[in-house]
C-alpha cells in the first residue's frame, strides 16, 4: 500500500475493519493509570501477567476510552508507559465522529497522541485523507506525510481500486481540527489520475465544517459583449447565522463588477442583499461635457448610453433585498427593495437576483421594478397591510427612473361566521395615494362588504351564494398628464359627454371640460350572484373519471367608469379557463366588471392505474348587454365572450401536456393558444413550448408568437448535453440559443455552456458568451 497510490488505497485500508466482529468473549478494566481513567479492553483472547505487565489482546480488539475508541486485530497496552500498539486494521473512532484507519498505531493510553502507518481518515463521510504516516497530536493538529485528499469514490462496488475523479497529492498535510483547517504543502493537484496544477501552498475548510471561510469554485466565460471574465466568490463566515460571499466578476471590456451577498437570519427576523458596483472603464467626459471614447472597447457600451440618455457617466449598480422583523402582537415589518442605477444595467451585465431572490423581480411587469416595505398582520379572521411602494421604471421612453411612489398603501379585512344564515361575511377597507415625479397624481379610498356561503345538498349539488357591497372614491390631481387607452374595437364610447364609434388608438386621457388640473369620482358598486355545480363520479377497476358542469350567474349594475377611472392596476389581464368564474375578473380594483353575465363551462378528468391522465374544461360568457369596462382584444364584453379552454394529459413521467386556448366565438379564430409538451424516453429528454396571442393594443399593437424548444440527451451516467431554441414566429428571428454540455459524479460538477441573446432590446446588440462552471464537493 505505497502512499504514491494516493487515496485509492483506501479500498485496503477499509476493508478488513469493516469486517471485524464486535462481540468479544473476555474484556478487562485497566484502571491503574495516572490519570485514574479507565480503559475498557475486549477481545478473543485477553493475557496479562500482572497487574504491571501489559496486556495483550488479539481477536477482534476494541479498547475504549471515554468518548474514543479503537479496533484492531491486536492490541498490546503497556501501563507504564501508557502507551497502545495496535497492528491489523487499525480503526479509530474519535470523540468528534472522525473515522480513522492504518495499518499499525501506537498511542498513548487516552488514544489522543501517537504516529500511525499508512493512514486513513473518513471525514464528514463522504471526504477520504489518506498518508503514508501520520502523527497524531492531543493539541487537535495531525500531520500527513505523502498525504492525499479527495471527497470523491476510489472503491468501486467489487472493492477494486477506482481513480477519483480529482484528488489533492501534497508532501506534506496538516489537518487542524482546532481552526478546522486542512493545509497542503507542496501540492499537485489531479483529475482522473493526471496532474494538472501544482502550487507550493493552499488550505480549505475541514469538510467536517458545515459553515466555514474560503474560496468557492470559480466561473469563467467569455462573451461579444464583455469578453473573458472570471468569478471567484470567497464565502466568509461570520458567525453561526450570518454570512457574506463576496463574487467580484472581472471582465475584459466592461471593467470590474464588484458584487456580493450579505444574509443574515435570527428567531425573529432575517435579511439577504445581494448587491453589485461598476465603474465602466474607457468612458469619460471632456471639457465641454461631451461624452468621449478612451478604449476601443467601450464603444458598445458608450452607444448604449447615448441611445439611452442616461446622462452622467458614472459608477452602475444594482441592490436587490428582502427581509422581515417579527414583533410582539403578531406584526411582521417586511421590504422587497430591487433598484438599478440605469435601464439597461442588468441586460448589459447579465444580472438577474439569485438563490433565494430569483423571483424578486415581477415576471407580469418586465418594465418596472418594485420597492416594497409593509407591516402586515394576519391572524385567523384578520389580515391588515400597511406598505409603501416605490416603482423604478426600465422602459427607454420615460425621463425620470423612480415615476410612481405608493405612499401609503393601506389594507384591511375582517371574516366574521354568520350565526343564523351561515357563511361568511368579510369587511374590508383599501386605501391608496400614488405619486408620480411628472404625471398623474391619484388618491382611492375603498370600503367593501363581501358575504360568502357554500352549500352541498344530500344529493351532490353544491350551491353557492355570493354578495358584495362597494363603494370607492377617487381623486386625481394633473389628470391632463395621465395615459389611457382608448379602444379601436368597433364599439362606442363617451368621450367628453360625446358618443365616438372606433375612434383611432389612442395614449392619452380625455379629461371631462374643465377637469385639467383633476377632479374627483365616486362610486358605488353592488354585485350578487349564485353558483351551481354538480360533481359526477366514476370508479372502476383500472380507472376514475370526474365530470362537473358548471354555472354562474352575476348581477352588477350596467354601468361604465372607463372614462372616470384611471386603470392602473389592472392592465395586464387573461381571460382563460381558471379566470372563468371569477366573477369579478379584473385584476385590481380600477377596473369593475359591470352588468348581468351568465359564466357556463364543464370540467372532466379521466385518472388510469397505468399512470394516464387526461383533464380538460371549456366554458364561455354570456351577457345581458355589451361592456365596455374590458378591451376587445381580451375576449370579454360582447353578449357572447369568446370560448376558452385546457386540455391537459399525462403519462407518468414519460409525457405531460397542458395546452390552453381561446377561440373567437364569432369565425372560430385562434385567438390564443399556450401549448407545452414534455417527453422521455430513454436517455433522452424534449419540450416543445407555443405561445401565440394578440396582445393588448395599448400595450403592444402587435401580435406575439412564440416557439421555444429544449432537447437533452444523457450519454452516460456522468455526461449530459442538450440545448434550448427561442424562436420569435412572428418577427421570423432566433432570440435565444442555448448550448450546454455537462459531468457529474459523486463529487463534481463541470458544465461548458453557450448562450446566444439576439432580443434585440434597449438598444444593446447580439451578445454570444462561453461559460465554464465547474462545482467540487469537498472544497
């Protein structure tokens, strides 16, 4: 067992230990050590002469002393000199849970001192140290010769020799418990039994450390845009529950971003910031104020500020942050800040929240980021929201960054049970002051009475009674500066007391005479409605099908506020199959639905022992009369909405499909149509995803299609690759083309990846990048 066969000779050093039988058949009590400690010896065979002579054990040995102790074929104790030698599959347990083995030891009597040959440690379980000797010290500091380390396999399910996937060699090894360190001298790196790196000197953490300071593995790329760059995160932690990493990433072209993550988490609160800083290199100012070019380099990023106006040229940045207080009485203090100094920021970087953070920022809102901070309550009938919100604007048109301050917002419910007609009944009350820099300046105040009872008959039907009582206040200040669409759908509209048939699109209010400056509106908005629904059951041998016809019916008055209201929080809509029957199907309070209305639809699903299932709905409105509180373009507001639906099906796990759809119910148009399809099959893995809309004319006066394709094939147990394809159908472009290969093993994880980003976007141009990741179990 040669220590220049590295770790891979722990296969040996293991083997014979493990096998060793734990039931011994004499034991003996050596209690005359200086220290008055006993140790407890059992084995086959137990001889001594006297009680001065030492003691031989042989035959499955284990001697144990206080929280330690050792196995071995023979063990000879010689109380004099305190001193243990053991021979034959050495093991030794310690105090700490460290698993050590070797081929002969000799210690002292309290196992805490001694040299042992052809060792080997099994640390944190999975990490293997092995040497050709070790000396083993009671200060908690063991020193390796010829040592080696790795965290991966060296022993294959036969028991042979395996070479890890990577390994440290080094002269000399000291593993110090104390500052839980382990330091290499002289060191050569391996992977797969080549060496490819050499360095004089280097340490990490003792795996056995859950949390301890030190270097991470790094990330290194390079990309059209920014040119080789590195990450090197150094992990430093700070005490047992709060930690920074810091990930400074430098770039060829784009300079330095400084960046890192603060997290911090106690009984009653916690807080992550992940926070970044660039001062962009080769763009400076001359004497005129005019922005000049000092490096060929920075010609990209100086015609994305110009294209932008962003004015100053200065340091970029970005903080994202979430965290929360708990106090007594049950309240919670909250934030949720995500703020960049520029619009284009995180394209230009590539810079997104991570871990924890990912979905900070809003997928339904890509134009904005929000900054939250809120006081919450909730208890079992009560629920109350006290917040500030302040909004950062990333589209290109708008001068000012932070155009929209919600100061406050306030929001507060109560459920009572009704004693004598069941049910519930909820009273509740919102509050809202939206401030803009330049723009549209708003006030709400609403009061709301909500009454709910569900009921199921002997029979199976179950009925649903709903009410709701509301009234809201608005007043608006600068209304000549507010942005409201006007409809191009065929339908007539009130514009300043005037009826317009399909007046032309259109991004600017039309205040009422004499409203310029702002005005005020009130109203009051009462709703009823019952619900009906009959569940049908079937169960067979092989299967279980379920059907359930469905009926809504809502009542509200005919009334339209389009031309009064301000619709700011409730733009972004879908009517589809799960929106149905929501009888109120606006997003925010702005917009109302108004009238007498009819939700109809069925539901079925079908449930196979064999792992089959197939769901799917369908359904439609019908109204009394047209409304205009809804853009055509959503399907809703005519007599006769359009139809929507989902089918859905799935095999286990070797196919799943959901597919979403509305129809025109007029010519039977497509209108929209969500479909994802995944498979497998073998080592082969694929999914297909469609979407085609006709977008909202005041949002994007254009249809979108989209096809996005993914396909990975495992080739082994260890190396995968695959890729994913973004094609815009309806401009007839590739956006996103993504390429990845990859490894891994019980202790690595490398991936080279490619990524092209063609969106064309905030003025930045097609941006290709090689990334090569690589994560090592042990360091």
């Amino acid at each position: 067992m040669a220590a220049s066969r590295g770790v891979i000779a722990f296969c040996l050093l293991g083997a014979g230990s493990a096998a060793a039988a734990t039931v011994a058949v004499q034991d003996i009590v050596v209690t005359d050590r200086e220290d008055k400690d006993s140790v407890l010896f059992t084995a086959d065979t137990i001889s001594r002469l006297d009680e001065t002579s030492p003691v031989e054990a042989k035959g499955n040995v284990r001697a144990f002393f206080g929280e330690q102790s050792l196995m071995a074929d023979q063990v000879t104790y010689n109380p004099v000199t305190d001193i243990v030698t053991a021979t034959g599959n050495v093991v030794i347990y310690d105090a700490d849970g460290q698993i050590y083995f070797a081929e002969a030891v000799e210690l002292t009597g309290d196992l805490r001192d001694g040299i042992a040959t052809n060792f080997g440690a099994l640390i944190a379980e999975e990490n293997r140290l092995v040497g050709s000797s070790v000396v083993r010290r009671s200060t908690g500091v063991n020193t390796i010769e010829d040592g080696a380390f790795t965290a991966c396999k060296v022993c294959r399910e036969d028991g042979s020799d395996k070479i890890p996937t990577w390994e440290v060699k080094a002269v000399r090894v000291t593993q110090d418990k104390n500052e839980q360190m382990i330091r290499f001298h002289h060191a050569t790196i391996k992977a797969f039994g080549v060496p490819v790196f050499y360095t004089p000197y280097f340490e990490f953490p003792d795996p056995s450390v859950k949390r301890k300071s030190g270097f991470l593995a790094p990330s290194i790329g390079n990309s059209s845009r920014a040119g080789f760059e590195i990450e090197l995160p150094y992990y430093w932690a700070i005490s047992d529950y709060q930690d920074v990493t810091f990930s400074p990433r430098y770039t060829e072209e784009l300079g330095t971003l400084w960046k890192g993550e603060y997290r911090i988490n106690t009984h009653d609160g916690g807080l992550i910031v992940q926070a970044g800083i660039i001062d962009p290199e080769g763009v400076v100012r001359n004497n005129s104020g005019q922005i000049v070019v000092v490096s060929e380099q920075s010609q990209s990023q100086l015609n994305s500020y110009m294209n932008n106006a962003y004015g100053d040229v200065g340091p970029r940045f970005h903080v994202f942050a979430k965290g929360y207080r708990e106090f007594d009485g049950g309240w919670t203090a909250r934030f949720d800040i995500d703020h960049v100094s520029d619009k284009t920021y995180l394209r230009t970087y590539d810079i997104e929240p991570e871990d924890e953070l990912r979905e900070a920022i809003d997928i339904l809102q890509p134009d904005r980021l929000e900054n939250v901070v809120s006081f919450t309550k909730l208890t079992d009938d009560t629920y109350t929201d006290i917040s500030t919100i302040m909004f950062q604007s990333l589209r290109g048109a708008d001068d000012n960054d932070f155009n929209a301050h919600a100061l406050p917002r306030i929001r507060h419910e109560r459920r009572y049970e009704m004693p004598v007609l069941g049910g519930d009944v909820t009273f509740g009350g919102n509050f809202l002051m939206l401030n803009r820099e330049e723009g549209l300046d708003s006030m709400r105040a609403i009061a709301k009475a909500t009454y709910d009872k569900v009921h199921t008959t002997k029979h199976g039907h179950r009925l649903r009674g709903f009410a709701e009582l509301r009234g809201d206040a608005y007043r608006y200040r600068d209304s000549d500066l507010g942005v409201q669409a006007c409809r191009n759908d065929g339908r007539t509209s009130n514009v300043n007391g005037m009826i317009v048939d399909n007046y032309d699109l259109c991004r600017e209010f039309l205040p009422r005479d004499g409203t310029d400056d702002g005005y005020s509106v009130t109203r009051f908005l009462p709703t009823a409605g019952l619900e009906w629904s009959f569940p049908l059951a079937k169960f067979t041998g092989n299967a279980s099908y379920i059907i359930e016809p469905r009926i809504q019916l809502v009542a509200s008055p005919q009334e339209d506020f389009t031309d009064d209201i301000f619709n700011e929080d409730s733009a972004f809509f879908e009517f589809d199959a799960i929106t149905l029957f929501d009888w109120n199907k606006s997003t925010g309070f702005d917009q109302w639905e108004d009238g007498q209305r009819m939700n109809m639809g069925i539901a079925a699903s079908a449930n196979y022992t064999n792992g089959l299932n197939i769901s799917g709905a369908f359904g439609q409105q019908l109204r009394t009369e047209d409304s205009l509180q809804f853009d055509e373009d959503t399907g809703l507001g005519d007599t006769n909405s359009d139809y929507v639906g989902e089918i859905n099906a799935g095999y286990g796990r070797v196919f799943s499909m959901t597919n979403r759809f509305r129809i025109d119910d007029e010519d039977g148009t497509l209108r929209r149509l969500e479909t994802a399809l995944r498979g497998r099959a073998g080592p082969f893995s694929t999914g297909v995803r469609y979407v085609r809309t006709e977008a909202f004319e005041e949002i994007n006066d254009q249809r979108d299609e989209n096809l996005t394709v993914s396909a990975f094939y495992k080739i082994t147990d260890r190396w995968t690759t695959g890729g994913i394809w973004r094609e815009d159908l309806d401009e007839g472009r590739t956006t996103t083309q993504q390429w990845t290969i990859q490894y891994s093993d019980d202790c690595t994880i490398f991936s080279l990846d490619y990524r092209r980003d063609n969106r064309l976007a905030d003025g930045l141009e097609d941006n290709e990048s090689l990334t090569f990741n690589v994560d090592v179990i042990g360091f």
